[in-house]
C-alpha cells in the first residue's frame, strides 16, 4: 500500500503541477484535496490487497477535468488585457529604441495603435501622439512662464503703488473727478443738448446692441471731460429694455448717478421741432455749419448689414430737418460706406462745437476709410481729372487746353 501511495504522489507531481504552472496558478495555491483524500482512503481501505492493480490512465482523467474547472474559474485574465500588455511592452522597447513614442498614453489610444493596420501606420499614429504630447508640454510651460511673469509684474506693481498713491496723486484723482461731474452737472442747466435715439432696438441684433452701448459708453466718457460738455439725453429709453440691460451691466450702480437725462418721452414732445436736426448719413442735406441753438439727434444703431435709410425714414414721418456730414468735400473718400461710430460721431461733434474747425474736427474718421484731406471739392477735382484724361486721347486739345488754363492760370502748365 505504501509504494501505491507512493506512485499516486508522483504521478500528482509529473502530471498536474506542470499542467497548473501552464496556466498560471501556484504551487502554494493548488488544491490537492484529492489526493490528500484519494490517499487516506486508500489507507482506511483495509479490504485492498496489494496485488490489486490501479486504473491510472481513468484517474488522470479525472484529476485533469477537475483541474482545468478550477483554472477555468480562478484564472479569469481575458486575452484583451493580455494582448494591452503586449502593445505596451513593445511601446516601451520602441522608447528604448530611440523611437518617438509618447510617455503617457491612454487605453483607447494604445487600442487605436493595436487597430493600425500596417507597422508603418503604428509608427505615424505613435509620432502624432509623441508631436501632440510635445505641443501640449510647450503650451504647459508657456502657461506657467506668462504666470510667473504675471506675478512678477503683480509684485512689482504692489511695491510701486505704495509710492504711487501718495497724498498729491490722490487729491489730483479725486479733483479732476469732481471737476468733470461739476462741468456735467453745469451742462444740465447750462449746455447744449444733445439727443441719443433708442428707438432702434427691434433693428438690431443682440450683438449689434450690445455693440452700440459700448460706443454710448464711450462717448458719454468723452462728452464728460470735455471743456464744455453737452448735455445729453436718451429719448425713447424704455426700462427693462435690452438697452437698459446692457447699460446697467457696463455701468454697475454708477447706472443710476450719471448726469444724464433718459426718458421714454419722444424728442418731439421734449423739443420744439424746428430746432431738431437728425444727423444721418442718408440725408441729401450736407451740413455747412455747427449751429449752437439747434439740438442735434444721433440714431443710437450700429448696424453690420448697413441698413440704408432707416434714421431718414424716421426723421421724415416725424417732419424733421436732416443732415449729413461733409465727408465729400473735405476727404478723398476711399472705400466703406460713410457711416461713423456713435464715439466718432460724439468726438467730431465736440470738436466743431469748441474750434469750428471742420478738417481738426474730421480727423476723428478712421484713416483706412479715405485718401487724405483736399483743398477743393471733389467735383472740381473730378473736373481737373476729365480735363485731363480728355487731352491724353486728344479729344478738342484746343478748346480743353483753353478751359484748363482759364481754370488754373497759375498752378498748371500744359505743354
């Protein structure tokens, strides 16, 4: 009995461990239940004789069946995780290879590597992840540089301001603020007014209005410290309008102590009409002169799609004077069409109300919408140029050679 003991042990060690080791499982873990129990029966058998002979092929069959059972629900390592860890493995001899190959890389991109078809593919997919990672480190530093120089500057602005704010800048600030409210408040008694539109919002775009409070905020800036200031008012302003939004967001709890006058009564019903003049662009009228005694009325619309003669329409059905700035006969008009900012507007409407001077009071037009400045207008000019083109195809060189030099005796010379 000893030696089949004996033989069964040998036969569990040369059969199953290599079969357990083959699929990952450890000696120390491996169940031998049944041949510790296969053994104590076969000492408790004492009915057994020794020269009974052991079926070991069925008994190898048995144990192997039982084994790869047990594997089956121990060993539960899918071939994804396996086939993962291959790909990362051969990512990691490409970086020893000197290869670009990214130093953090996720599942779904190493998924996508494995999904490449060629080896080619693989290495351009692993030098866009390694070029990507390079870009994102770069950004990741440049961040970290302009943060580091922003609080440098922060420091060096906190140790500044403590000899900046000394007793006489601050009393500077602080009379200049109450100089500029006293010169508005004065123009709420004293001085011209001027009338901002705000009747143009079902017009407009959200953007578009949000735009055109920018530029009243602007100009209400620069009407304030000016040396004599209109005074300014917003007709036709309805509460809980998208303009009053818009203002109260700029403005903050200023909103309400601007000396400015808003209403939603209509300028007609405020003014008398004869003295209202709508500025508009659209308007035959071309203005000559700034007139103290009339008011003046700036459509409050900024409109990208240059809506054409929509503040006209209005001045017409309300029986309104119009005018238009004489942007022809001062400016070699290049290109865009002849609408101005509300800022613009308010600078060129200061500047004529102080110094009458048309050309100081136009150079507020941005330079990229005209030429340059002329001394004559531009139908004298055009004029000059016909002549011209006439006697280069030398159509009545004559009488054209006259006319000209009874034009301009002294400053042209045809030859």
């Amino acid at each position: 009995m000893q030696s089949a003991n004996m033989l069964l042990r040998r036969i569990v060690r040369s059969s199953v461990l290599p079969f357990a080791a083959q699929h990952g499982m450890k000696k120390d873990s491996f169940p031998l239940s049944r041949a510790l129990s296969l053994s104590l029966c076969l000492k408790q058998d004492k009915s057994c004789e020794p020269s009974e002979k052991l079926d070991l092929d069925e008994w190898k069959k048995v144990m192997k069946s039982g084994l790869q059972e047990e594997v089956s629900e121990t060993v539960s390592e899918p071939k994804e995780l396996s086939s993962l860890a291959a790909a990362r493995e051969t990512l990691e001899m490409w970086r020893l290879a000197g290869r670009a190959v990214p130093e953090n890389i996720s599942e779904e991109q190493l998924k996508a590597f494995m999904e490449c078809p060629s080896k080619s593919a693989k290495k351009k997919y692993l030098k866009y992840l390694h070029i990507k990672e390079l870009h994102k480190k770069n950004d990741r530093r440049k961040m970290d540089e302009k943060r580091e120089r922003r609080l440098e500057a922060q420091e060096q602005a906190s140790k500044t301001d403590e000899t900046k704010k000394n007793s006489f800048l601050c009393m500077w600030s602080s009379t200049m603020d109450k100089a500029y409210n006293w010169r508005a408040a004065q123009s709420m008694i004293f001085g011209q007014p001027l009338v901002f539109d705000m009747s143009y919002e079902k017009e407009m775009s959200v953007r578009e209005v949000t735009n055109t409070v920018k530029q009243i905020v602007m100009s209400e800036s620069c009407n304030r410290r000016s040396v004599d200031p209109f005074h300014i008012h917003f007709c036709n302003f309805k509460d809980d309008s998208l303009y009053h939004r818009e203002f109260v967001k700029n403005y903050g709890e200023a909103w309400d102590k601007l000396l400015i006058t808003v209403t939603d009564q209509c300028y007609t019903e405020i003014f008398p009409k004869d003295k209202l003049i709508y500025l508009t662009a659209d308007s035959p009228k071309v203005m000559k002169t700034f007139d103290h005694d009339k008011i003046y009325i700036v459509g409050s619309m900024v409109d990208k799609s240059i809506k054409t003669g929509v503040s006209l329409a209005r001045a017409k059905r309300l029986g309104l004077e119009t005018a238009a700035l004489p942007l022809e006969k001062y400016l070699l008009w290049s290109t865009g069409a002849k609408n101005l900012t509300l800022d613009q507007m308010m600078h060129i409407l200061l500047t004529l109300k102080d110094t009458a001077d048309w050309k100081k009071a136009l150079e507020f037009v941005p330079k990229r919408k005209y030429c340059g400045f002329v001394n004559k207008p531009v139908k004298e000019l055009k004029k000059s140029l016909d002549l011209i083109n006439t006697l280069k195809l030398g159509k009545g060189r004559g009488e054209v050679e006259k006319q000209f030099a009874r034009n301009y005796p002294k400053k042209y010379k045809v030859k």
